[in-house]
C-alpha cells in the first residue's frame, strides 16, 4: 500500500540506536507452564484449553506486556523484514538476533496487501470471532475491546494505552456494554495493537480481549466512511494519472522469459520438466501514452477551474460565518446543487 | 499450456529480473476467496524479499476482480481494487470486479465454478486487447472525473432544532460560555472543545496539544461533538490558550476561541471537566445543542466585527479572504479538505 522509503527517521529515534532487549529469558519459563484449566482437553500446539463447558472458560491476563520504549531495538532484521509478532506480544526471546523487526509499524513501511504487519497471510473472510489476521478484501482500522472495567475517564484510560502503539483516530465508548471502539490511523497500527494489547489489562483486574470491528451500522457513520474512501480514489487516481504521464515520457520497452519448473514427485532422478514460455501475461509498457496530451491538458485546466472555484467559494465566505453559520448558507448550498 | 492453467500476475510481483524461474504445482493449495484448489506458482523476486512470492488466489477469481494472483491489486493499475472500483463508481462506470461474496464455503466454490465456465465461453481475450481497455477505462475515468465535479456528498441530515425542554441536564453543565480568557479562569488546566467536524482524527488534537506541553489526557466524543483536553501544568495550558488566542481568528474575546486543525474547525473554551453524554440519546441532544451554539457564537462574531469595524463590512471580508488564503496555501490540498469540514458543519 504504502510505497518503501528509507527512513532517516529511524537513525534520529533513539530506541532503534541500541539493540533490542531480550524480553523474556527461556531459562526461567517452566516446562510444563500452561494456563488455568478451562476445559477438558489441552491443545498443546494452540496452548490453549478446549473442550468442556464454554460458560466456566475465563480469561487469562497475559503474563508479558511489550513496552515499546524500553524493548524496541535493532535486531537482525532486512529492510523488507515484517514486525515480530513476539516482540509485540512482549514475549520475544531472540532479543538483538530475532530475524524480525523490534519496533513499530511505519507508515513507510512496505506490506504486501496479503499480510498484515506481521507477515502472516491474511484471509478472504473474517474469522467467526472476528479474531485472527483480518481480511485482504476490506481495510479495517477499527478495534473492537471488549471486557472493560466501566469507570469514569475510561476514554482518556484507553488513549493512554493504545496510543503508545500509534495515531489515535477516533474512541468510541459503549458504556452499557463494557465495550470499545477504537479506530487508529493506519491498518498496521491497529494491527500492532491488537497483538499487543490482547489479553491485557488498562491497570486494573480486567482482561481485554480485542478483536476485529464489524462495519459502523450507524447510517451517517458509514456515508463519512464512504466519503473518505470515496476521496481517497480520488486521490490514488490522480496519482495514478500523474504517474502514468511521468512512465509515458521515458517508455522502456520489457520483455520476459518465464521458465515454469513442475516438480515431479513420484519419480525420483527424472529432470524436471522445463518449460520456457513467453510471458504473455506480462504486460509490456509501450510507448503510447494512456492519454494524449490534449486531454491532459484540459483535463488540468478543468482541475484548476475546479480548484479555483472552490477557493473562490470558501474566501466568500467570512470564516467564521462559515465555521458556525448554519443559517446564512443557503446560497452556497443553491451554488452546490448547481454544480450537481 | 492451456489458458486456465496460466497465471495472470502483475509485473511489480514478478520484480525486475528478465529471466523468471517458477515451480509449478498443479492443485498446490487452496484458493483463498473461492476455496477451490487451483495451480499455485512460486518464484523469487529478489528485489522484494528473499521469500518465494507465490500465487494466492485462482485464476477465476483473479480475472473476477482483475486483480494480481499474488498481491491482489488492480494488474493493470496497481491499486486496491476497493479503491478502483469506487473511483469507477464515482466515475459512473462499471465496476470491473464482478466477484460476488458469499459466507458459505461451498456456495463460493460454486459460484467460481459458474464464473469460470462464463469466462471460458467468453473466449480468450488477448493481452492486448485487455491493455487497451484499460487505457480506455482510465481514459473515462480522467474524462469524468474532471468534467463532473461530483466530488463529495454531503450528510443530507434533515436540520433539527434542540427542544430547550428536552435537553437533558447534562448538557447545561457543559461550559460553553467559557472563553479564553486565562485570567478569569483561574487554577484549571482543562480546555473544553466544541463544534469539531465528526471524523476529527484525535491525533491531530493531541499533537496540537502536546506542543505546549505534558498532556493528562484527551476525551473527544464525536457523536455530539464536544470534548476535553487537560494538561498537566497550568503554564502549558496557559500558553496553549495564548497561541489560539492569537492565531488570528479569534476577534470576539468574551467567547471561545477559533481553532483550525488541517482544515477542521473547532472551537476551544478553558473549562472544568465534566461527564460527557454516554447514551446515544444524550449524544444526539448534546449535538443539537452544541449545533446551536456554534451558530449563536458565529452570530456574536459577526455582530462583533460589525461594531468594530468602522469602516465597511466589506474590510472584514477582505480581511477574512486574505486569512484563508495565507492558511490554505500552508497545507497540501487546502480547498478539498477545508471544503469537505465546512459542508460538514453547514447541514448539521
């Protein structure tokens, strides 16, 4: 999604300057060193109780807890390395030679729309409990954190919580259900803190658990959704025009050899049998341009007509009239129906 | 090679290297949208990580949403297809994906199935012919999206009035006729914050905030449209009051302050933190009153510039327009964004 840049930010940031902490010693963890028992059976792969009764199954407080600021570190992690799912959980027992990254999730950061931050391949549906890895088809920012102890100033509880693992966007409180909605700025940070707060407390006894969000039922809630994903094509197409204006000026004729190898298992010492095919579905820039210059051209004097319009429009206005004024706009909304 | 066995996977995914070896395994795994098993193909694309990229999804469902098999985006324009197909939709053109969903396992596979058999009696399409239409397309799309400027829906919310009645008791608690002044509001380090656009991102508060020092905490209720910031020491919350005060939008003194945030307005008040609403009822009656007293306040500070200038209105508009004007050319995309927050609060 978001293109790669190196970041000189990471040398500015002290965190990443030392070597990340070892977070937990394997010495000192039990062998036999298993939660509660909550059902009949134990999942040794999951590690996790199931079975038995659902209703006695109680939730466990997480024994680690990451803190970003004491444990984040370089390890020996590649530039397109993801984030460590350990170090997030808190429980990373690699420390400074863990293959993966010890820190947050960057904006920069290069993550494949298949998998989240963590490298782990997401799926096509959400999962019945809407726990897990999340879908490829819908960007979701939005948390949901539930078994919350209800007391006065709970928002500003939770701010100080999962702020530490990003941008807040917007907190949502559901006080007579105990539950939360917590939308961060960017996928990756909710991602970071779903990991990173499952199975956590916010101070007290409580034990959160963290999930996925369904969609927003609330009508207007999801036109404002839509809005932003309606500007944000918007935005991504204007891009997308620039850049294939840029391609077009230096077109650079590609072509392809794919050589397609089929393993055969069954019979052992027989050379695979290789294929070479052109690749056909590689598509080739050519050296037309998607668009000729004249529609360019109109198109951005169009763009700055609209631009200028809309600047005209909002300099009409004293500003605080407009900030506050519900009344007095009714010509500018006669102006807007115009325009539709 | 027949053509279903073939694979369709954008150039970024294949990198940069002009000789591509791949392992082809026929029914390798399951596709991940439709369930169904297809033929996987692994290769390394040493440009992006030293993992084997392989394919994700099957070719029916790939051609379905014209996607990527391996990163799922757009094949011909490397964007999410979500976001493809809601600029088409903008655009009033056809969505390309043609993918139903469905949450039963076996319904999806036999919708792939009946995708399939359609695509197979559609014929193969060539490569070519597949490049100019997407030429086309995103020729349309220029075309459209530029000549008709329907850019932003408005809320279309019906304009209601709070019942002076009905408003609930915890809304008069709330300090709306605060304002910036520090010396009247001695020994509190709490703002109030009113009239922000509904999808105000609290980061940007918080980042404004923490400028002027260690902040205690940040409650913002979007529904109704009110919230609280507290700092930890008076001096930073007095000079937070002080560069709002100042920052030139401010000409009425004796009410709360004007606050623009990356286009969002707001309007800031020192005041004791009080319970903001928890129902939604109550969210909805404090947002009709805070509704009110945005326009009440927008009416005293325009009888206030009236007063004060001796001149004309006209100075005012002028003096306001020259504002806007040195703000908006400070950010990014100033009319769009400044736009979008004012629509919000015109049809509240």
């Amino acid at each position: 999604m978001s293109p790669t840049q190196p970041t000189n930010e990471l040398t500015k940031v002290d965190p990443m300057s030392k070597p990340a902490r070892l977070q937990v010693d394997p010495a000192t963890i039990p062998d036999s060193d298993k939660p509660p028992q909550s059902g009949t059976t134990f999942n040794i792969w999951f590690l996790k109780w199931s079975g038995g009764d659902s209703s006695t199954r109680s939730f466990t407080q997480s024994k680690f807890k990451v803190n970003i600021k004491r444990d984040s570190g370089y390890t020996k992690a590649q530039t397109r390395s993801p984030i460590c799912l350990f170090f997030a959980r808190g429980c990373c027992y690699r420390g400074k030679s863990c293959p993966y990254f010890h820190r947050l999730p960057l904006p920069t950061d290069y993550t494949p729309t298949t998998q989240d931050c963590f490298g782990r391949d997401k799926t096509a549906e959400y999962r019945d409990d809407m726990d897990g890895v999340g879908s490829f088809n819908k960007v979701n920012r939005t948390l949901y954190v539930g078994g919350l102890y209800i007391k006065p100033g709970i928002e500003e509880v939770i701010t100080k919580f999962f702020s530490e693992f990003g941008d807040i966007e917007k907190i949502k409180v559901i006080h007579n259900k105990s539950c939360a909605f917590i939308t961060m700025r960017y996928e990756s940070s909710a991602q970071f803190a779903k990991e990173a707060m499952q199975n956590q407390s916010l101070g007290g006894q409580e034990v959160l658990y963290v999930r996925w969000a369904n969609e927003d039922p609330n009508p207007e809630a999801q036109r404002h959704e839509k809005r932003r994903l309606e500007e944000l094509a918007l935005e991504t197409v204007r891009n997308l025009l620039n850049s294939t204006t840029d391609q077009d000026s230096n077109p650079t004729k590609r072509t392809k050899t794919v050589t397609v190898e089929e393993p055969q298992e069954e019979v052992v010492g027989v050379e695979p049998s290789i294929k070479t095919i052109e690749a056909s579905e590689v598509p080739s820039n050519e050296s037309k341009p998607i668009l000729s210059n004249s529609t360019l051209k109109k198109v951005a004097k169009i763009r700055n007509t609209l631009t200028v319009h809309k600047e005209i429009k909002s300099t009409n206005e004293n500003l605080s009239t407009v900030l506050g004024g519900y009344s007095s706009d009714e010509d500018d909304e006669e102006e807007q129906d115009g325009d539709k | 090679m027949s053509e279903e066995e073939s694979f369709s996977v954008c150039p970024t995914c294949l990198g940069n290297d002009k000789h591509i070896r791949m392992i082809k395994q026929d029914n390798g795994a399951e596709c991940k949208q439709c369930t169904r098993p297809f033929t996987v193909y692994r290769w390394g694309n040493r440009s992006a990580s030293n993992k084997l990229n392989k394919t994700l999804i099957c070719l029916t469902c790939a051609r379905a949403k014209n996607c990527c098999q391996s990163c799922m985006l757009d094949i011909n324009y490397g964007i999410p297809t979500e976001l493809r197909d809601t600029a088409l939709k903008l655009a009033g053109l056809e969505p390309l994906s043609v993918l139903k969903s469905s949450t039963n396992r076996e319904v999806k596979a036999i919708m792939a199935d009946k995708l399939q058999e359609s695509f197979s009696k559609q014929g193969k399409t060539g490569e070519d012919d597949n490049q100019t239409k997407a030429r086309d397309i995103l020729m349309k799309l220029a075309q459209k999206l530029n000549s008709t400027p329907k850019a932003i829906e408005g809320p279309n919310t019906n304009p209601e009035v709070a019942d002076p009645a009905n408003v609930s008791k915890l809304s008069k608690k709330l300090p709306f006729g605060n304002s910036l002044e520090s010396d009247k509001h001695q020994d509190i380090t709490t703002f109030f914050i009113f009239g922000f656009p509904k999808d105000l991102p609290q980061y940007l508060v918080a980042k404004a905030s923490e400028e002027y020092g260690k902040v205690k905490g940040i409650v913002l209720n979007h529904d109704s449209r009110c919230g609280f910031i507290s700092f930890e020491k008076r001096e930073s919350a007095e000079a937070f009051a002080k560069s709002i005060d100042e920052n030139g939008l401010n000409k009425n003194k004796k009410t709360a302050g004007l606050l623009v945030l990356e286009g969002n307005p707001m309007r800031v008040c020192w005041g004791k933190q009080k319970p903001l609403a928890k129902t939604s009822h109550e969210n909805k009656q404090i947002s009709l009153v805070v509704a009110k007293v945005m326009k009440q306040l927008a009416e005293k500070d325009r009888d206030f510039a009236r007063t004060k200038a001796t001149t004309s209105s006209s100075k005012s508009n002028t003096k306001s327009s020259s504002h806007s004007d040195k703000s908006s050319s400070k950010r990014n995309k100033p009319s769009q964004v400044k736009y979008k927050a004012l629509k919000d609060d015109f049809e509240i």
